[in-house]
C-alpha cells in the first residue's frame, strides 16, 4: 500500500499540469553573451514587459539599462526603460540563486511589466503553478518605485503598500520583491526619476600628519579588494584575479600622504565644490579595473561607487592619472588611476564602497553571469569633525517581517515552549492518569493537536517538510544565509525547538504532538473512532509493520542522494509528502491529483492509525535518525519483557515482543507511560496490588523503577519481578547492554583519549580477526578519502567529488564497525551506556557523526577560500 503511494506520488511529479507550467522558467538557459551583449532586447523579450515600445536602444548607464521608445529614428518618443535584475543586483531567493527578471518602467516611475527569465527555486518548479509567480509579479505594475513596497498587508500610517505574499514561497517572494525595488529605485536614480539622496558634506579634522602606508591601512583609511578566480568560476589558482586598495583623496592627511604635498595640492584646484577624488591601485592579478573596453568617451564599466541606492560610474573626463604613491611603506602596483565623483550626492562623510564589476562563469555550464564585489570604506571617525554621522540603516526585510507578525510569533513560541514544558513534566501527569481516565494526558495532547492544526498548519503555514532538511543540508555544506532562512520566523524557530527536542526526547515530541499533517491524521483517527467506526479500526500485521516501516527510511535516503545532483528534481520527488498540498498550497489551488493523493492518505488513516508517519515520511525518517541518540527515553521496568500489555495498546506499533521500545519509531503518545504506574491497568502492579490488598498489607507509592516501594526497608524491588521477567531481556534499553573491554576502569584523561579514539578510528582487533579483507578495503579507502580531503584543500578537487568520496567511506565505515566495534551510546555521550548496535543505530551514528565531520571540514575549507564549488 505505502508503495503504491509513493509510485503515485512520484507519478504526479512527472506528469501534473503544474510541473509542466513551471518548466519554461526553472533553470531555463538564457542567451548566450547576455552578460555582455550591448543589444539586450535583440536577446530577451522586451516587449513583453514593455506594451506600446517598438524599438530599443542598446545598454546604457552604469549599471546598465535599455531605453524604449515608441518607434526608432529621431522621432521616436522614449517612453520609459527596461532592465534586467542581473545588471542591478544579485540578491539570492531561497535556493541561493538570484531570480532572474525583466522589468519595464515608465518615464515616470511606474512599473509597466515583469517577466521572470529563470529561477532556481525548488518551491516553483512543483506544486505552486506559474500562474501564481506571475500574478505576484503583477501587482508591481502601476506602482511606483518610489514607494515602500513590501510583502505583507498595507500599512496608510506608515505610508507602506502591501504586497500578498505567495502561499508556501515567503521567502522568495521577499528576495523578489527586493529585487524589484533596488532594480528600478537604482535605474530610476540614474536616470534622474527619483532625486538623488542629499547627504551633509563631510568636515574634515586635519592634523597635518604624513602618515605610512601601514598607519592608512591599519586606521581604515586604505582599504583591500581581493578576487579569487574560483569566486568567478574559472580555474583555481594561488595568484588572485584581482587585487586593489583604495582610499579617499578629498580628506587633506590622507591626501598628502597618498599623492605627497605637491600633487595634492595640483588635485585640489582640480577639484570644484562638491566633488570628490578616490584612488585605485591594482597590485596583483592581470585584469584591468579600467575595463579592456574602454574607448574614449565611455565608461569605466569595472568599478563604481555605491552609496546607499546611489551608484556613481566614471568616464574618461572623471579620470587622472596616479603616477605614484608617496606614502612609506607602499605596496609595488601595476595599474593606478585617480577617479573623480562630480555627483553632489556623494558624501564621504557617511559610508561608501567600492564595487567591482565582473561575470562569473558556470563551471557546469558555461553560461555567464552578471556578479559584483564590494568593499565598504567610511572615513576613520578621527578624520572627520564630531566624527562620524548617524547613519540610519534600513532594517532587513527579515526583521520587518519578524516585527510585523510579532504578535503571532510569541504566542508561537508560547505554544511550543508549553509543550516542551508539559512534556517535560510529563511523569507527573501520566501518574495521574489510568488506563481508563487519560485526561491529565490527552488534554494537553490534543490541545497541542488542535493548535497543531488550526494554528500552526493552516494559520502560520509552518509545516516543516524534507525540502527543508535538504536545503538546510545544502547551505551547510556550499552557501549559509541566515536572512533567507530567518526570512520564515515560524519555520526557523520551528526548526529550533525540533533539533532541541529530538536530541532531548526523540522525533516523538515533534512527529506525535506538533506536526501538522501528524496531528490532523491522529484527529481522524479519534474522530473516526468516537462516531463508531472504531470497529473497522485495524493495525498492520506486527511483520508486515516491521518491514514496511523501513520504507519511509529508503525514501529519505533517495532523496538526500538525489539532492547531491540535483536539488529540483529532489524537491520533485519530495511530493511524496502531502504537507504542500495541505497547508501550503491548498487543495483547490492545486492539479486534482495532488488533492486525490491527500484524500487518499487522510482516508486510510481513519482505519489506520498515522500510516503516513509510521511508514512514508522521509521528514520523520531523518529525525527518527538522531532520535537513536535521545538523552532521555520513556520508562520501562523488568517485566515488561515478558508482558504484552503496552506492546498491544501501541498505536505506532514501536514495542517488540521484548518490551523494549524503538524510539525512532515511538510516536510519544504516553500510553506506555499511563500503564508504567497505573496499579489497575499495568499486569505486574495489578498482580502485586491484589496480593497486598488479599494480605492487608499497606499499599506503598509506585517507585521510578516501577514498582511499589518495599513495605519493609530490607526487601528488595527485585521480589516484585515475576520469575519468568527475571531471566529475559533488559527492555529499559532498545538493545542488550554492553561495555567495550578497553572502557572498563580507566582514568578521565585516558577516558577522553579513548572517546576520541572511538569516533575516529573504527577498526578493531575483534573485527581483524572476523572480517580481515573488510579492515583491509577500510585502510585503502581511508586513505583515499584522507587524500581526497587534502586535494580538496589544494583546490583540485570539487565540492561535489569529495562528498561523493565521504559518502563511499561512511558506507564502508558502518559495515566495518558491524564486524568490529558493534556498540552505541543509549543517552548524553558523556555517560558510558553502551548497547549493541543494529544495523539502522550504526547508520544512524557514522552518518551523523561524518556529517559533523564534513560539515567542520566544508566550512574551515571556506573560510580559508580552499573549495571548488
């Protein structure tokens, strides 16, 4: 049965009519040469976002924009511009790639048409129609750029326009929008629709002091610019693309000390009121900074300077030249130049920084790409009078929208912090309940249900899914953004308070009390059972259970592999999960079969108690993973290998026929917990209770281990253990119990060097001995997985490589531990109660503990600049 789900899950994937509507746009290929063709409407559609114009001019400006006019020759009339976002910005959606988008603008400022080119984002390649993207796009036309548009409702007081959001794609929506308003306020700056922003001139504290190189680098006066060519595509190297320092003239000491007395002196009666000088040094690397196009009369099109919205570009009269640098100490170059800002909105009392202009190659593809390095510089606070002025940054879109529904924000965190609480605490409400009054329980549970759905679900639209795990997998690893994650308040804390409880409690907390999808499957259930079809109510046979539950692991597995190459067809597949369907989405918004297949899961689950979450969610699977290593678990006693009664009442059929509980699989709904201390419900109490109340003996309080406690100091908890518990298992953990020899009666030092030991070196003379060709194929592909990691690090070898050479050596790991050191920790690590592994336990730790490996390696890689994307 959860196969055929799944086929037809993956089924949709393929055919559904919004697959098909969103493929034109998903990483369609975009003209070659677009990055530097001067006639961009010769490539691209410009009349689609453009009625009326029948011609148009070649790229102007800096950055670049194309004029539209209603015919061509003289007599044309302009009527507005057209740009693309790429020219402007490249400010990344959620999957870490900029949405790429025409947009056209009247002469005045108004918006008059979008059209997005290409996309990277998961989210719109499956489930949310093209349709949806295009009607958000459309509600910029006949705005203004000049006003404040943003996501969310509007806001009169304020003077803010809203924007509606799209259902399940927040954060792109946000990165769109931003990409909409710095594309066209900066096009509209540049061609004199929005007045440039007025800023106090600076007044300039001088001391006369000639200061070295040294002393202007170290006070922040010169500032560094490096380009690598990995970080444009091309082949790594140890000799930068680029290397440039820079500084501002107009400020006297720095002035003096860069040009010397004589040559600034000549600068300054250069200079009129209201303009200022910078100076350019290109000490490494063999590109220009001046551009190889130049020609008299254009631009430099390699460098700018960004002030705020404002962009100021260079031409040929704003250009002096630097014959030397007179301060001690500086460093040899090879390209030099002093450029001039006329623009009176220029201000170099208040922060600036340099942009260095470039496309960056595809290493897969080989397209081109419009991308831009910047560097900040702000006059050192002792070179300006008073010092530095109040600047007044802009908050970022994410903290708009965390101060916007802040409101539901706490009252989200309220929730989730009471149901930790309450968890938490959850001993003491299990032993008020009875197997026949679960109250105490179920009124928190299903409040915690309730608000699950109602609140969390259809409300926050915060239902976690596996598209999160593998792009949160993804960031980790090549490109981590807090503010597109935080971009989502109710997902990110949602996430928080998953990690913190699975390590804490297992995937039960979340999965059996506040998962959406989880939580309306178990309402139907109970619904289902009050109104009387409980009878027609059935579990899987144990066996078929037992295998099946195996399912949900595969799928998630598939997916992470698949994700490795390619992240929409992961997300494709990712429809196995119904959740964007449900809360996301919405049933009606999508293509019927999507709706089919949720009806057809909430329908089984009526009869069968959350078949999703017991046997198809790779979400559950990949918390069910750390879940192996929760610090606390739920109570069992002695006899609880040899009763049944638990096992029978499991609605997530997570105990054996040894008592022991599997919380990977546990859905925490406390039944277990009920029954651990319920004298009438629980067989050993029960069997105890009547032969105290048959010999009038007092009835003692139920102890942590289970039992009553002992009428009589002297009597041991042991005489309540029935003879046949006594010789069966230990169900207090999932497996038989052990300690590895060389942990037995050591020092805290040695204990340290041997907890190391075990996580990094995983043979073992045991395993040498049983499986001695396995050890071997271990050593050489250590080695090669070790020599793997330091090319890496040498930059020959990509990212994607040495991940699949970690992958092969955590696989191997895992079976050379299994014929070797076959233990795990039960609970915090720093206790040593070890237990034989199975195989999903070993799975479980090498994968989790070679993620945190890798993910350490990946980002001290990074930060040194020693990775190939």
């Amino acid at each position: 049965m959860a196969t055929l789900w799944l086929a037809l899950a993956l089924l949709l994937s393929a055919f559904a009519p919004g697959a098909r509507a969103a493929s034109g746009t998903y990483e369609a290929e975009l003209p070659a040469g677009l990055a530097t063709a001067k006639d961009m409407c010769a490539l691209l559609p410009c009349k689609d976002v453009f009625p009326g114009a029948t011609y148009f001019s070649e790229r102007k400006g800096q950055p670049p924009y194309v004029e539209a006019y209603d015919k061509a020759g003289k007599d044309g009339k302009l009527l507005g511009y057209v740009m693309l976002s790429t020219d402007i910005t490249d400010t990344p959606a959620y999957s870490g790639k900029p949405v790429v988008t025409l947009i056209g603008m009247d002469k005045i400022g108004h918006f008059v048409g979008v059209k997005v080119l290409k996309h990277s984002e998961p989210i719109l390649l499956l489930g949310i129609p093209e349709s949806a993207l295009i009607n958000f796009n459309n509600q910029y036309i006949g705005k203004s750029v000049a006003e404040k548009l943003e996501i969310g409702q509007s806001r009169p007081d304020e003077g803010v326009v809203g924007l509606d959001a799209i259902s399940g794609a927040t954060v792109t929506v946000i990165a769109q929008n931003q990409v909409m308003m710095t594309s066209g306020s900066t096009v509209a700056r540049e061609v004199g629709i929005i007045a440039p922003t007025v800023r106090e001139p600076a007044h300039y504290k001088v001391t006369g002091e000639a200061l070295t190189w040294d002393e202007l680098v170290g006070r922040g006066a010169v500032q560094h610019l490096r380009v690598m060519p990995e970080q444009l595509g091309l082949d790594r190297s140890a000799d930068p693309f680029i290397e440039l320092w820079f500084g501002d003239l107009s400020q006297p000491d720095i002035g003096k000390s860069v040009l010397g007395a004589t040559s600034w002196d000549s600068l300054k009666l250069q200079l009129k009121e209201g303009e200022h000088a910078i100076f350019i040094i290109r000490t490494a690397g063999r590109e220009s900074f001046k551009g190889s196009g130049f020609v008299r009369g254009g631009l430099y099109d390699r460098v700018q300077v960004k002030q705020d919205a404002d962009s100021f570009t260079f031409r040929d009269l704003d250009y002096l030249n630097l014959y030397g640098v007179e301060a001690a100490g500086a460093p040899r170059f090879n390209e030099s130049a002093i450029f001039i800002i006329r623009s009176k909105a220029f201000s170099d009392a208040y922060p600036w920084k340099l942009s260095l202009l470039g496309n960056r190659v595809d290493r897969a593809t080989g397209a081109k790409s419009f991308t831009s390095f910047d560097s900040p510089y702000w006059l050192p606070a002792s070179m300006l009078e008073g010092g530095r002025p109040k600047v007044d940054v802009p908050q970022a879109p994410w903290v708009r929208i965390w101060k916007a529904r802040g409101v539901e924000i706490i009252l989200f965190v309220v929730l989730l912090v009471a149901v930790t609480v309450v968890y938490a605490l959850r001993e003491r409400l299990t032993r008020l309940s009875t197997h026949k009054n679960k109250w105490p329980v179920n009124a928190f549970k299903y409040t915690a249900w309730a608000l699950s759905i109602g609140f969390v679900g259809f409300g926050a639209m915060a239902q976690p899914s596996i598209t999160q795990v593998l792009t949160w997998f993804h960031a980790l690893l090549f490109q981590w953004t807090w503010s597109l994650f935080l971009s989502d308040p109710f997902i990110f804390l949602f996430w928080i308070f998953i990690i913190a409880t699975v390590f804490l409690f297992g995937r039960g907390l979340f999965c059996g009390w506040m998962c959406p999808f989880g939580s309306l499957q178990e309402a139907l259930y109970k619904i289902a059972r009050f109104v009387g079809l409980g009878r027609f109510q059935t579990k899987l046979p144990q066996k078929w259970h037992d295998r099946l539950k195996w399912l949900k692991y595969a799928i998630f597995f598939f997916l992470l592999t698949v994700s490795m190459f390619s992240m929409g067809l992961a997300e494709k597949l990712s429809e196995v999960e119904p959740f964007k369907t449900t809360f996301l989405v919405g049933v009606m918004n999508r293509a019927w079969p999507y709706g089919l297949f949720v009806a057809a899961i909430l329908g089984v689950s009526i009869f069968i108690e959350r078949p999703y979450c017991k046997y198809i969610c790779p979400l559950g699977a990949s918390l069910a993973m750390p879940s192996t290593f929760r610090w606390f678990g739920l109570k069992r006693k002695q006899d609880c290998n040899s009763c049944k009664a638990c096992a029978v009442g499991c609605g997530a059929q997570a105990i054996d026929a040894d008592g022991r509980i599997d919380h990977r699989e546990c859905l925490h709904c406390l039944d277990c917990m009920i029954l651990y201390t319920d004298t009438k419900g629980c067989p050993p109490l029960a069997k105890e209770r009547k032969r105290r109340e048959k010999d009038g003996l007092e009835m003692t309080p139920i102890g942590d281990n289970g039992y009553f406690f002992p009428i009589y100091p002297a009597t041991s908890f042991t005489e309540q253990i029935s003879a046949k518990a006594v010789g069966g298992p230990d169900p207090r953990m999932p497996t038989d119990p052990t300690l590895p020899a060389h942990k037995v009666d050591i020092g805290k030092l040695e204990w340290l060097w041997l907890e190391l030991r075990d996580h990094l070196w995983p043979w073992s003379s045991e395993g040498w001995h049983s499986q001695r060709a396995l050890q071997v194929a271990g050593f050489s592909l250590a080695i090669a997985a070790t020599v793997a990691w330091i090319m890496t690090a040498m930059g020959t070898l990509s990212s994607g490589a040495i991940i699949g050479w970690w992958f092969g050596w955590s696989v191997y790991e895992v079976l050379i531990r299994l014929s070797g050191r076959r233990y795990v920790k039960d609970g915090p690590w720093w206790r040593d109660h070890y237990r034989v592994a199975g195989v999903m336990d070993m799975l479980s730790y090498v994968g989790f503990k070679n993620l945190l490996i890798g993910a350490a390696l990946f980002l001290a890689l990074k930060s040194f600049g020693l990775l190939i994307p």
